[in-house]
C-alpha cells in the first residue's frame, strides 16, 4: 500500500471506531428496552400535531380537523389532548443546524403519539445545509423500530402490508459516511439481533392476529452476505415460532417485479424488509393504490408511534402557488392507522370507509394538484361528510 494513504486510513479508521462505539451503545439501548404502552390504560392521551413543511402545514391541518371532529367528545372530556408542535420546518431546522431542534425534541417527548407532516431533506446542491433528515432522527431519537405500510386494491386482489425496519440497514448511520480520499467514499449498514428481532415478531404477530396467511421475507442476502444475511437468519428462525403461516424468502430485485406480476401479486401478504428496501418497496406499491399521495405509514415503537404521509414537502408546489390543492389522502390515511393504534378501532373504520367512498367509488371530487381539481379543504370537507 502506497504510505501517502496511512493518514487518509488512520483518520478513517478512527472515524469507524467511532461509529462503532456509538452504535454498540444503541444496542445495549434497544436490549433494555421492553416496556409497550398500553394506551387503553391510559387516563390520557397526548396526540402531538407536526405540520413539518412544504404542502406538510397544509394537509396536517385539514388531518388535524378531521381528528377533532371524530374525537370530539373524548377531546371534550379531555382524555385525547391536542397538542401542537411547531419547529420542524426546513427554515427552522437549517438555522439550528439539527435535523431537529432540541426544543421541538422535548416537545416530542411529551407525547404518546405523533401526527406528522411531511418535511424536507436537504441534498448535494440544495441551499440548506446538510442536516440529516428529520425523519430519521425522529425515528431513531424515538426507536420507532418499524415502519408499517398498508396497500389495499380490493378489485385487483391486492393486499398488502409492509412491516419495514425503520432505525437500522443503510439509514442507521446515513448522514455520517466517509470521503476517504477525493476518489473513495464509503457508507455503513447496520444490522443488529434485537433490531431484527422486534420487527420480525411484530409481522408475525400482525399476521397471526389478522388471519394472514403468508409472510414474506426480503433481503439481497445472496450478495450482502453480512447483514441482509443476519436479518435473513433471524426472521427464518422467528418463522419457526408461527408454523401455521406460510413463511418464503425473496430478493429484493425479483420481488420489485414480483409486485407487478399480475398473476403473482395477489399471492402476497405481509411482508418483512430492513429498511432500504422498505423504502423503496413500499413506494412501488403505493402505485397501485394511487401513488404515494394515497397511502399513509405508522411508525412504531414500544413507547411512542408517528404517523405520516409517505410522500415529501412538495416545495415546488409551494413555491408555484398551488398549496391548496395538496392531496389530503395520505396523512388521512395516516390518521386512520394512528386511530386504530391508540384502540379507536370504530372512527378508525369509519375514517377508511369515508376515503374509500370518496377516492375509489362516488369519486364526486378529485384532487389533481392544480386548479381546476379539489382543493385540499373541500376533499377534506367531503370526507367528512361521509364519516358515517
């Protein structure tokens, strides 16, 4: 090895130490963490309002609206609380130079579970600087271990539910890779035993209790030996515990094509993926149901839960001045899953129903982005109607 890299290796490899000293302290972290809320125990609960930024102010309101006018008599009675956090935005963030302010963490933190918008993420050639996405830090700051995504198109066959690692694989340490040299970058992934573990149980149980059949396992374990291959492990062995549901394994790349397979796709249930394929996965099927803009995400751990739409801050709508016609759906959607989460299992329903109606059968408006469709208040207006 030529000497004029022994700096460039010593300066990497302290950098991975690191790393590493960190991410074992996590560990120990997650392996002492085993309490779960039982929120039917709980005198109140504190649901906490994030509008985030971009179109995110704008739907999270008119989700926000929809969640008091269903829960208005608990609200009431003052079992749910309403509480609203402001700071997320792109702005806010970029001048405290955190992917989220300290103060808006201990907001947070005073939460049972979080309604939130979407929010941006600064990129090479962005004029912000580059802080680590808001919800990355927010899962990790929270260990909202998983990610659970739902797609159903009842006349196509399709239901599906995605149980994606959220803290962990590629995203664990994303914003902290290394520029070696001018021609060597590298970046990390993370795969730990209870990180696995806990996401594996959690699909289990999901299908065990909802009467899923098959669970499906998706890694690219036949070429990232290390850590797809201790996630692929893990769950074949957690499979081992639940005999009565068919349990297969996949590559990522051919079940991306899989989803498409008109003839193979109904097949599918639930499935378990670490957490770039999830991402990426969950979006693909999203399509199906509509495109992002139709499809929420829960995200979960043992202590606190966000919800969310699973598309971004469209800034550029913004910033053309079509704000108002943002899509409400999937931060609808998101409010159903954060519903059925904290055992408001009835509004929850009535809330999926309401969206079926309106985006799938009477279709009497339609939210196109632009003028000349809905605007995001008058779909919102006529869910409501439907919440019967």
């Amino acid at each position: 090895m030529n000497l004029k890299y022994n700096a460039e290796i010593k300066a990497a490899a302290e950098k991975f130490e690191e790393l590493l000293r960190g991410q074992l302290e996590r560990v120990e972290r997650i392996n002492a963490s085993r309490e779960t809320v039982d929120y039917a125990a709980l005198d109140k609960i504190t649901i906490g309002i994030c509008g985030g930024d971009g179109i995110g102010p704008v739907i999270t309101s008119a989700t926000a609206s929809v969640l008091r006018f269903l829960l208005a008599d608990d609200i009431a009675s003052g079992r749910i609380i309403i509480k609203n956090i402001d700071g997320l935005t792109i702005e806010n963030r970029a001048a405290q130079n955190k992917a989220i302010p300290d103060d808006v963490m201990e907001e947070l933190y005073k939460c049972d579970v979080i309604l939130k918008g979407p929010t941006t993420t600064p990129r090479a050639g962005d004029e912000w600087p580059n802080i680590e996405s808001a919800n990355v830090a927010m899962r990790k700051n929270l260990d909202l271990f998983a990610n659970v995504r739902p797609v159903r198109v009842p006349d196509k066959g399709i239901d599906w539910t995605f149980f994606r690692e959220n803290t962990e694989g590629s995203y664990a340490v994303g914003s902290q890779g290394m520029h070696v040299t001018d021609d060597l970058a590298i970046d990390f992934c993370v795969t730990t035993t209870e990180g696995t573990e806990r996401i594996a149980r959690l699909a289990f149980e999901y299908a065990k209790n909802n009467g899923k059949n098959r669970v499906s396992i998706i890694t690219k374990a036949n070429v990232i030996k290390t850590t797809d291959g201790k996630f692929l492990r893990i769950c074949e062995e957690m499979a081992k515990e639940y005999p009565e549901i068919h349990t297969d394994e996949w590559f990522i790349d051919i079940m991306t094509a899989k989803l498409v397979d008109e003839k193979r796709r109904t097949d599918f249930r639930v499935f378990i993926l670490p957490n770039l394929y999830g991402d990426i996965l969950t979006d693909e099927a999203a399509e199906f149901q509509g495109g992002v803009g139709t499809a929420g995400s829960a995200n979960i751990g043992k202590r606190y839960a966000m919800f969310e739409a699973i598309h971004g801050s469209a800034p550029r709508m913004m910033k053309e001045g079509r704000g108002i016609y943002a899509d409400p759906c999937s931060m609808l959607r998101a409010l159903a899953l954060l519903l059925s989460h904290i055992g408001y299992q009835t509004p929850a329903d009535k809330l999926d129903r309401a969206l079926d109606i309106c985006m799938f059968e009477e279709k009497k408006l339609t939210v196109t982005g632009r003028a000349g469709g809905a605007t995001c208040e008058e779909f919102t207006e006529y869910v409501k109607g439907k919440l019967i």
